[in-house]
C-alpha cells in the first residue's frame, strides 16, 4: 500500500468511532433502580434518626433493621466492643492518660491538633493481638444445594503489610470550627500484603472527623452493609453517638435530596468502589472496613521565628493561611500523625499501625504524613526544580551541537546516545503532562516544564538527531552494501563448493576490491589470485563526508533501485520514536497495577536501561576507533542532571509520589553511570580500543603507531631518510637538536613547532615495541599522530584540523576518520 500511516490513522479513527459504549442497561429499569435504591436511603435515614445509642447491642442481642445490621447477616458484631475498647487505648495514648473525658464531654482546653485533615498519611500495619482466639470462620455455613461464593476481595491475609489513606474533608473555607464540631470525610484507602497487587486494596470510606479531640471514625456501604447510617452507632459514647447522628441527618438528607435533583445520578453515592460510580461491577464479595483513626497532637512546642506551635488559635490561623496565603510567618509545619484500627466484620479480621507503645518508633510510627497544601507546595517546587534541570539540559545540548556542528564532529556521534537522552525528554513531557491534567493546583507549572521538555525533544533533540543521521547516511549506504556483497560471495562460494572442479573454474566470481572511493567496477582477471575476503568493515570517507548519487558501488545496465534520503528515513524513524515512547507511558501505566516485587523490578530495569544512555556512544568509539566524540562538559553534567530525578525518587524519604525508597539500586545505578564515564575517560586517554581483544573490532588505522629507527623501514614518517632534499622540508628529522637515544624531533607542518617522538631502535626487541604500547610509552605515543601518508604532526593540531577536513594538510590525501 502506498500510504500505510494514512491507512493506519483512518484505522485507528474508525476503531474510536464505532467502539460500542457501555452498557448501562435501559433507561427504564435504570430510573426503577435509581427510585428504589433512593427510597431504600430515605428508608434507612429514617432508621438511623428514629434510633438511640443502645438500640443496637450485638452482645445483648440488640439489633437495627439496616442491612448488614441485622442477626440473619452473620456479621461479627460481637467483636464491636473489644474493637472500641482498643480503640480507647489509642486515643489513650496519643492524647493522655485522662483523656477518655473527652468522649462523654467537650474538652476543657483545646488541643493543639490540625483542624482540617486533608492530605496523606502512610505506614506499616500489622496484625491485632485482639484475633488471637478470634474465629475468622463464617457464622453460617451455605447449604449442600448452594453455591459456594466466590473469594472475597479485599480479604487481607498477610501477617503485616502498608497502608495509606488521602483525606478530603468538607468543612468550610474559613476554617471557623466550634467547640464540638463533627466534619464529615472522605477517604481513600489502599492496603497492601504480600498477596496483593500494585498498591493493593483501594477503597473509598466515609466517615466523621471529631476535631476538637481528633477522632476519625469511617466505614464502607455497599448493597450488603448500610454503612453510613450505622456510622454513630459505632462511636465510643452516646456524646459521640448524638455528635455523629446529628452530623449525618442533614449530611445524607442533603445527598439525598441532590440524588432527585442532580440530572445523572449515581446509584450509591457513597460506595466503596473507588473506580466505578456504583458498587463493585463484577458481583465479587468485597470485605467490608470499619476504620478508627486518633490523631497525635503536636510534637514541635517552638517552631521557626519562636511561634509556639501548641497554641491553638495560632495553628487554626495558620491552617488558614497555608489554604489561603495571606503572607504571615510560618514555622516549619509538622507532619500529621495518626494511629489506625481497621475491623472487618464480614471478613473476620483486625489490624492496626504498627507504632508505640507496642512497637518502638524506629519499627514504626503509626501513620504520618503531610497536609494537602504542604505536597501541593513541595510538588510546584519540584516541579520548578525539574524545569532548571532541563533548562540546564538544554544549554548542554545547545553547546554540544555547536561543538559538533561539522560533519567530521557528527560522524563520531552516537544517534542512538541521543536518541536515548531525547526519549527520557520525551517521558517526562508526558510525565508532566498527566499532571496538569489530573491536580489542577499545579496546572500552571506542570504545564511550563511539559512544555520545555517537548521544546527539549522535538525541536532541538530532533534537529540534533536528523543532523546526526544525515551525516551517517553515506556510512550506512556503503555497510549496508558490503553486507550485500559479503552475503552473495558467501552464496557464490557454497554453489561452486558443490559443483565439480572444473564448474568451480568456471563459475566462480572473485570478490570486488574495496577502495575508499567504493568497489571496483571490473573483474580481476581470471589468472588472478582471488582476493582474500576479510571482512573488515570500510571506515575510510570522503573529505566532504558524503558521496555523490549513485556512488555506492553498485553497477550494471539497469538503473539502481531508488533509495529513500536521509530526511525520508529519518521520517520514520521518527515515527518509530513517537511509537515507543507512547509504548513504553501505556506500559509504565499499567505497571502501577503490578505486584510489588514485579513492579519494583520493571521501575529498575527501566532506570537502568535509561541511564545506560552511554553505552552505544562507547560502542560507537570502539567501532570507528574514534576518541572525542562528546565534550566533557556534555558528559558530565547530562549524567548528573539525569540522574537528579531518579535519586529523588529512590533516596528522599516523603518524595511526592510516595514511591518507597531503594538505596541500593540507587547506589548501583550511580556506579553504573560513573563506570561509563570512567570507560569513555579510558577510551579518550589510552585508546577507543584498550579493552577490546584483537579480532572483535573491525580493522581501522591507528593514528599513534610505535616508530622504528630504521631509515629504509616504510615505519618512518616521510622526510626522514629524505632529509636531505632540504632542512625547510616539512616533518623533516633534525638530528643535532634530538633529545636522549631513543628519541627524534620533528616539525610540525601545522603549528610549525618541534614534535619530540619516541622511537624503539631498530635492533629493538619485542619487549622495547610491548613497552611502548602500555604506561608511560603509551601515553607518550599520544602526543603525536601520524597519517596513512606518513606525515606527522601534533596530536591537538591534526585533531583540530580533522574537525573541518579529512585531508592531510601537506599531501591533501584523504584521511580516515578518528
């Protein structure tokens, strides 16, 4: 087809159009379940305003006719009071010893507690001392003639595990709580084992906040467990109870009302299911949660410029102040930290934060974490931050293309070194993108470095990249063509091997010679000794580094097939570019929801084949036997600006994303980057080929040869045993000014100034050569270079000039590339 990515993309616009929507049912039975389901709410409102704190007692046999409630359930309700009791313990703990006071009565002083919770919390949990003897089996067994049901979801099973919850409350703007006020809140849990997967278990929770004291008592509703109109009944005391109550009755009333109201309501307002507007789609049992959650009050007494932070007033001004800046001074805010106890009812299990006074705080500390405005503040400076490192990336991006800005300089380039520093460029425009979208707080600056790092890879990585890949076509023409020639020789040789002798005679083609102009046009002659095929690869350009159409080596009375430009490949390839950098954001995506081990192992190897970005440049040195490819500059301050972000991520303890902290694949990856730097230092010093054994690299001409003292040896720069001809001649030996034995002075042509060359005499072992080829003599050699036509001169001078002309600068012979 001639247009495939035409074909593609109408593909692609047919499969969005005609994809069928989801199914929800007719729009009838949609109503009746909607007006049944809101007359079942209003049903249970009721309940809940018509009840009393002991009407509902499991251990006395007292029940509500909610569901999930009721004794038919078989929900383990007579663990509620153990669950309460510890809970007391708890808030015992954290506020005093004569602290229960507060459940039956306001609070004498006010406790210096954060008002508004919303923000995160994390940490470990682990499991009850109150299952010990706690049957976790159900009460009631299904029948023979029943269908078993499925696993539940949600069913915690490891001994300890972690957990985080988000907070968002719906209090008011001004932050003007009274005395006894109740708040209602909203959670998002996730918990994880060992058996779970991603982040684990994520559900929703609603609940009541206490913010004179800093209680938080949430639940899960479902079709099977009316969590939120049972909520009061689960609190310590009737004074809790009737804080709670009446909280929720004008709370759900109001919900309510905006479900008859609202043009697209939901059928479960409150459910648990934090993926879907309803409850769990797939029918599967999902584990209820009751969770009790007590704040600690502050820890800090002074904070930054002497302001006490235990001063309540103070901290409800400064919670204020941090929603809505108003410029006053600020101390440093201290982290929120919280104890948790989550009871399964239906499930049959108990676990709490690991923290004092069971466990020391270095095992744990219960839950802590930061308010919303402290992340939303750290994530625009970091952000901010991200920006400088790219702006900083791209001012060294911006002098390595000046620096490399002729086609000698970009011939020695790496394309995929680049392509791989613009595909990290690439992912965090992306990465940046997502955000703006998703937090609109820092819309503004996620939006800024987005745009900077697509300015980064599309307009300068991409130039850099086409720039590199122009230069390199010509190399790739001549490889691609001896790796067809090398393939029809091999073919030719394997016919006439199964033929007879004289066939083979007959038959047999000899191999094309290559030239650095190309093969040549005709066949040697048939009493010719065949020449020998050695496979090496050709590195010999022109001086302009390219060649003229139809200069490829190639003959014959047709026209040569026509081949794409170098613009035209570059074209796709940088659709292939755009491709898997939308592969590898899906990928990274769905990894979220991998096991743990699985998707900490992905996010390694990730980092690690990222920051393996100098590999194929120490390749490419290797391959053209080339040193200098990059400035230093480039190097050393792309690794360690690429490295920042990774380090933040995998060392900072509160990082923003919560990703957990791995300093030993920090420290590897830190070596990994320097031992390349270290092999490219290596290469530039003692030679692109140091480590590499003879016979794994093509051959390629060595610029730095061991010199002989020998005057009818071909081994002596030209001018030596022609000195004679005339002391202005270039290269020319002087031996009156030679140094100590072993040593000659030459001149250099470009500079015009003395070359002090190390020689081995000319009855010299092959100890004196191996010594010129390791240490000091190896170094030595790197002072001078000498061409393919014998001239030498400076090792900086000739470098200098080969950025601008392959061409000898006294005999104007083409010159290999370094």
């Amino acid at each position: 087809m001639a247009e495939p990515r035409a074909f593609l993309l109408v593909l692609l616009l047919l499969f969005l159009l005609l994809s069928p929507q989801p199914q929800q049912g007719p729009l009838g039975y949609r109503q009746y379940e909607l007006s049944s389901d809101i007359a079942n709410q209003q049903e249970a409102l009721h309940v809940l305003s018509s009840s009393e704190y002991e009407d509902f007692d499991p251990v006395q046999g007292r029940w509500l006719n909610l569901t999930g409630v009721r004794e038919h359930d078989a929900f383990a309700w007579t663990e509620l009071p153990l669950v309460q009791q510890r809970s007391q313990e708890q808030i015992q703990h954290a506020l005093g010893e004569n602290s229960l006071e507060i459940l039956t009565k306001p609070p004498d002083a006010s406790i210096p507690l954060f008002r508004n919770i919303t923000g995160y919390v994390r940490g470990d949990w682990v499991r009850s001392k109150l299952e010990e003897g706690f049957d976790r089996s159900p009460a009631e067994k299904p029948e023979e003639d029943q269908v078993p049901l499925p696993e539940f979801s949600r069913n915690v099973t490891g001994s300890e595990g972690k957990v985080r919850f988000r907070f968002k409350e719906q209090s008011d703007d001004g932050f003007n709580l009274q005395r006894g006020q109740t708040i209602p809140v909203t959670a998002h849990m996730a918990i994880q084992d060992d058996n779970s997967y991603g982040d684990g278990w994520e559900l929703t929770l609603h609940g009541v906040h206490y913010a004179d004291f800093g209680g938080v008592i949430l639940t899960t509703t479902s079709d099977k467990f009316s969590g939120i109109f049972t909520l009061p009944h689960f609190a310590w005391s009737d004074y809790t109870f009737q804080r709670a109550k009446q909280m929720l009755n004008q709370t759900l009333r109001d919900t309510i009302k905006e479900q008859k109201t609202k043009a697209n309501p939901t059928i479960n307002p409150w459910t648990s299911n934090p993926d879907s507007n309803g409850d769990n789609p797939s029918k599967t049992p999902d584990c209820e949660f009751l969770v009790y959650l007590q704040q600690y009050p502050m820890s800090t007494d002074v904070g930054q410029n002497g302001l006490m932070l235990q001063d309540s007033v103070f901290l409800q001004s400064l919670e204020t102040d941090l929603r809505f800046p108003r410029g006053m001074p600020k101390p440093i805010i201290p982290k929120v930290r919280m104890s948790m106890l989550a009871f399964s009812p239906d499930c049959r299990f108990i676990v709490e934060s690991k923290g004092p006074p069971d466990y020391v705080p270095q095992e744990g500390n219960h839950l802590e974490g930061s308010k919303m405005e402290i992340i939303l503040k750290q994530a625009k400076q970091y952000s901010l931050i991200f920006a400088v490192v790219l702006g900083l990336q791209l001012i060294l991006s911006l002098r390595q293309m000046k620096d490399a800005s002729t086609p000698s300089t970009r011939s020695r380039i790496s394309f995929y070194t680049i392509a791989s520093l613009a595909m990290g460029d690439g992912f965090a425009c992306l990465t940046f993108l997502t955000l703006a979208v998703f937090l609109d707080p820092i819309w503004l600056v996620s939006m800024a470095t987005a745009f900077l790092a697509f300015l980064s890879v599309s307009f300068f990585g991409m130039r850099f990249l086409m720039d590199i890949w122009s230069v390199q076509a010509p190399e790739r023409r001549r490889q691609q063509a001896q790796d067809a020639r090398n393939t029809a020789n091999a073919q030719s040789t394997g016919q006439t091997q199964s033929q007879g002798s004289n066939g083979r005679s007959q038959n047999a083609q000899p191999a094309p010679i290559i030239t650095s102009a190309g093969a040549d046009t005709l066949p040697l002659p048939i009493t010719a000794r065949q020449a020998t095929n050695s496979g090496a690869t050709p590195v010999i350009l022109p001086p302009d580094q390219d060649e003229a159409p139809g200069q490829d080596g190639e003959t014959g009375g047709s026209a040569p097939p026509r081949t794409p430009t170098a613009r035209q490949e570059f074209g796709a390839l940088y659709v292939r570019f755009c491709l898997l950098l939308l592969f590898i954001s899906f990928l990274s995506i769905n990894a979220t929801s991998w096991p743990t081990t699985l998707r900490s192992a992905y996010s390694n190897l990730l980092a690690f084949v990222y920051l393996s970005f100098w590999c194929p440049q120490i390749y490419r040195n290797i391959l053209r036997n080339c040193r200098k490819a990059l400035r230093w500059e480039f190097v050393i301050g792309q690794s360690i600006l690429r490295l920042a972000p990774i380090l933040y991520f995998y060392t900072v303890p509160d990082n923003v994303p919560f990703v957990e902290n791995d300093l030993r694949a920090a420290s590897f990856l830190v070596g990994w980057v320097w031992v390349q730097i270290i092999v490219l230092a290596c290469q530039e010093i003692v030679g692109p080929r140091f480590f590499v054994r003879d016979g794994w690299a093509p051959p390629a001409y060595d610029y730095h040869p061991v010199i002989r003292e020998d005057e009818e040896g071909g081994a002596m720069p030209i001018g030596f045993t022609q000195a004679t001809e005339g002391p202005d001649s270039p290269n020319v030996k002087r031996s009156d000014e030679a140094g100590s034995k072993g040593r000659c002075i030459f001149d250099c042509a470009i500079c015009m100034q003395d070359i002090e060359v190390p020689t081995v005499a000319t009855d010299g072992s092959a100890s004196d050569t191996s010594a010129m080829s390791i240490g000091s003599g190896l170094l030595a050699r790197r002072a001078y270079m000498m061409t393919p036509c014998r001239h030498i001169f400076h090792t900086p001078c000739l470098e200098g000039w080969m950025r601008y002309r392959l061409q000898c600068p006294i005999c104007r012979e083409t010159l290999p590339p370094l």
